[in-house]
C-alpha cells in the first residue's frame, strides 16, 4: 500500500461521548439539545458549515403545521417551539397561530395548510447553533461520516472525514439524524428504498427566494382568481408558449412568503428520477434544477404580476429532497395508523400533517387505491386530531445502541409522506435524544429501553404526548 493511501486512513482521536449524533438537520438539532440537557456529554456532527438540514441548505420552507386537525391544538411542542420562539423575537419568523390556511404565508394554499410557519433560514442557522452551544453540545462541522466501528450489534464508534483527514468519535449510543439513514446503511442495517415495484423516489425540488415582489399586487391576483390555484391560468398559458421549463412535469407554483416584505420562497420546480443517496444521480439533480430556477425567473417577470421586478436571492446550497432510506424498524408506521389517527402507549410525537407523497413519474401526488382522499389526491385523518409515532420507530432492527430521528424513521411509503416533514422531524430528534440520554445514565441499551418512559420524560420536558 502507498505511502498516499496509508496516511489517509491514520485515524485521530476526535473525543469519546456519551451521545453520537450524525447529521445537524431537525432531528439532530433536537435531539443534541435534548441529549445534553438530560446530562449527557453529546457532539453532533454536521457534513455543512451550519445546522438546519433541508431548513438552511435546502431553503425548505415553511415548517408545516404543528397543529392538530381542527388547527386550534398545538401538537409539536418542546425544543420545536423553543426554536420558533426565539426566531420570533429576532423577526426571523412568524409564530404558527397566527397564520391562517389559504394566506400569503401558505401559498394560498387551503387544505392542510393552516398554522405553517414562515422562517428566515438565516435566522434558523444562528438560532439553532446558539442553542445547541448554550445547551453543551460539542459541534463539529464540515464534517462527515464515513466509516463505522461495530460489534456484535453494538455501535462502538464512528468514522469522519474532514479537512483535518480521518477521524474516530467513540460513544455510548449513536442518533442518526442523517435524514438518509447513513449510519444505518454504513453499519450493514436493514431498509427500504422508494416504491415497491420499481425502485423510483418521489421528484427533489431547488428551493429558491426571490425579492422585489409586489406582495399586494399578487394578493390582488388571488383575489381576482378565486377559484384557480395561485397563477395556474398564467402556468398553462407559459406552458403552451413554450416559456415554462420543458423537463417540469409540474404546472402550478408555490410561492411562499417569508417573514420580511417582498421575500417569498419557492417550491415549484421538479427533477423526475434521482436517488439522492447515489452521487453522480444527485449531481445532475443540482444541475437541472439551477437551469429549471432560470427558467421559472424568466416565468416570473414576464406572466405574473407584481413579480415583473422579481430578482433572485439565492438558490439552496443542496437541492430539497424528499426521500430516500426508510429503515426496518421495531414497528412499522402505516397509512392506516394515520387514517385512523392511532396512538400507542409508546407514542413519542404527535402529528397531524396530511400523507404527502408526490408522484415519482410525473407531476401531482402519489394515492394509494384512492382510499382516504381529500380534493382527489391528498390522504388526510380521517378520525381524531392527530396520530402518534410510536417510540419503536426509532429503532432499527439489529442495533443495540443506534437510534434513528427524523425522515427515515420505520414506516410505511404513504404515513412516510406524513412524518418526512420538519415539524415531526423536531419530534422525533427529541424523543431519541432523550432516549439516548436515559439509556446511557441506566446502562441499558436502546433496544431495550421502555418507551412509555421515554414518553413520560418527554412530557415532563413539556412535549404534547
């Protein structure tokens, strides 16, 4: 072996912890704050130059409802609305309650669009990271894993990259917040990957914001066009003169407000067949996105009113992705479970946000048998106020000391269209922080851990279960 090739596996030793979490998104961001708060030496490791996952990188945006149903009940309480609060106070976000379905803040979007809330990623970046450090994580960015050091089931360190080369953390148990079930997949676990039958992902999207919009002549166009989604009539009329980006299927925009005036964030283009956990697949999605984002400008200025002077603010540094690994877990969350609005005595998070699961081939929205459809293509509760995410879903089969937060958490492929978003995601990333916590103070593994105890920690942290 060379001399080149030896040196680049010389490990240095980056530090034991009580608690490993990889990836700095929601659910890491929870679950690092909640870890530490319960005592445990915690480090987070981030693959970015800051925390927020899809919120900052991704420009996803806005949270989506953390209200029930009936949009009166908050259900996503703790470290989530910590985070908002404080983003409140700095401007850098609107507070939930206070935003209606079909506003402004909403797309002008009706069904399951009540209480989102808009968020400044930038102000999401600095508030997150003060509260991580406030809270005693260790927080090492630019950072990320590569490698993992098992046994017998048991974590017992993992392998990161960074500018300093090669580096080992040990630690007691392990959250993969990685949004990819990275950790999962490096350590040989069992998941899945996009549809049964051929293997295909729902679509990624470049989010971008846009300034110098006319934010009362677009209400004024709503208002004109009450029955049409916001400038559906003016996405035909492009499509069909051949000014609408030729490789989006889809044909209505979603233009969000944010925070300050003029500000609105973007979610309308559509890149069909990626696997973001595939390298050259996710470079072509980066690229073919950026060129649909010049193209839906052109769109802009010259159909919609009160965007003629619209200019670009920025694209995201990562393309927004919706899916990819879903592990095998303890318990499988399934449609019916959320149809139902099913709690379990294990229940860890409560959630309420319709079964999003956007159509792998084309545009619109994936239905399963079209049962439990509202407005033709969206799979709501149909019973109760909210559904519970059992504490089992977090737990990969085969692991003793691994736990899972966030998007891929053990579920079936249309309730995952519920939990991928980021408000479930807080969720999730505090109740396996705690987790974590508890099992390292008791000595017990995570796999055996009770999770009605998790749930009763939790409610004493002030989370709605």
């Amino acid at each position: 072996m060379s001399e080149v090739v030896r040196r680049c596996w010389d490990l240095r030793a980056e530090g034991d912890a009580d608690v490993v979490v990889v990836g700095g998104g929601p659910s890491g961001i929870a679950a690092a704050i909640a870890a530490a708060r319960h005592g445990a030496k915690t480090s987070l490791i981030e693959r970015f130059g800051c925390v927020g996952g899809m919120g900052t990188t991704g420009l996803v945006g806005p949270f989506m409802t953390s209200f029930g149903v009936d949009g009166e009940e908050r259900l996503v309480l703790g470290v989530f609305q910590e985070l908002v609060d404080r983003m409140v106070e700095l401007g850098g976000a609107v507070d939930p309650g206070s935003v209606s379905a079909g506003s402004e803040y909403t797309s002008f979007i009706i069904p399951a669009h009540h209480n989102c809330t808009p968020f400044d990623p930038e102000v999401l970046k600095y508030v997150a990271m003060e509260m991580l450090l406030e809270a005693g994580v260790h927080v090492r960015l630019h950072t990320r894993c590569v490698d993992v050091i098992q046994d017998a089931g048991s974590i017992k360190g993992v392998v990161s990259v960074d500018k300093a080369g090669h580096a080992l953390t040990r630690g007691k148990c392990f959250v993969d917040a990685s949004g990819d079930a990275d950790l999962v997949a490096l350590a040989g676990g069992r998941f899945t990957k996009g549809r049964s039958e051929d293997g295909r992902m729902q679509p990624v999207t470049m989010f971008f914001r846009v300034g110098g919009v006319d934010d009362a002549q677009v209400e004024r166009h709503v208002k004109a066009h009450p029955n049409e989604p916001l400038f559906a009539a003016l996405v035909r009329e492009a499509a069909d003169s051949g000014d609408w980006p030729g490789d989006n299927p889809r044909r209505k925009v979603g233009l969000y407000r944010l925070p300050r005036a003029g500000e609105w964030r973007v979610n309308t283009s559509r890149v069909l067949g990626i696997d973001a956990t595939d390298p050259h697949s996710l470079t072509k999605a980066e690229i073919e996105g950026r060129r649909q984002v010049m193209l839906l400008m052109q769109f802009f200025r010259k159909y919609c009113p009160g965007m003629e002077n619209a200019y670009l603010i920025d694209t995201a540094a990562h393309i927004g992705v919706r899916e990819t690994r879903i592990i095998e877990g303890k318990y499988r969350l399934t449609q019916e479970d959320v149809r139902r609005g099913r709690c379990f005595e294990d229940g860890i998070a409560r959630y309420a946000f319709f079964m999003d699961v956007h159509n792998p081939a084309g545009a619109g929205q994936e239905v399963d048998q079209g049962r439990g459809e509202y407005g033709k293509h969206w799979l709501m509760i149909e019973k109760g106020n909210y559904y519970e995410i059992p504490f089992r879903c977090l737990l990969p089969t085969g692991f003793m000391n691994l736990i899972v937060a966030g998007r891929s958490i053990s579920t079936d492929r249309m309730a995952y269209g519920t939990t991928r978003v980021m408000p479930p995601c807080f969720a999730t990333g505090q109740a396996a922080g705690v987790a974590a916590a508890l099992a390292v103070q008791s000595s017990t593994s995570l796999a055996d851990l009770d999770g009605v105890a998790v749930r009763k920690v939790l409610q004493a942290d002030g989370c709605y279960v």
